[in-house]
C-alpha cells in the first residue's frame, strides 16, 4: 500500500507517542472512491501527569481535516482504554 506523506506527517504530529497506528476503512480493503477519506485508527500513550488525578483528560483523540486534498479521519485512544 502507497501511503501518501502527508499521512506520515499527521502522524508525527500527534500531542502523544503512539503505540500503533493503523489504515481501516475503504484503504484497508483495497476498494477507495477518488473521493475516500484515510481513516487512521491507533492508540496513544498519556504521560503519568495525565493519568493520575480526579479529572484524567486527552483518553480519546480525534482529529478531521483536508490536507493536500487528502481528508483524513484520525482517532486514537489512551492505552489504558484500549486494552
């Protein structure tokens, strides 16, 4: 699969590490429209800072924007939440 760079960058530029990322959708299986957004699905690690308290905050993520006429639909989730 040929993943476009400006995935990569978006990617890069999440506030957390990411565990994994990963392509669903129409891209996983092969079959995009011209118009098909890249819905990116993965799992982030929060800093202990942002685990430990009353009000935890940042579990779910989620980011929709056009890039280089891409749309991209990118969600990833705390770890903990994850698993």
């Amino acid at each position: 699969m040929n993943i476009p760079l400006s995935l990569n960058t978006i990617i890069g530029q999440q506030p957390y590490p990411l565990l994994f990322t990963i392509i669903s959708g129409s891209h996983l299986y092969g079959f995009p429209s011209p118009d098909s957004d890249y819905d990116l699905r993965g799992v982030h690690i929060l800093p202990i800072q942002e685990i430990v308290g009353l009000k935890t905050k940042n579990k779910t993520i989620e980011v929709s924007e056009i890039r280089e006429s891409l749309e991209i639909d990118l969600v990833t989730h705390d770890v903990k939440n994850f698993f």
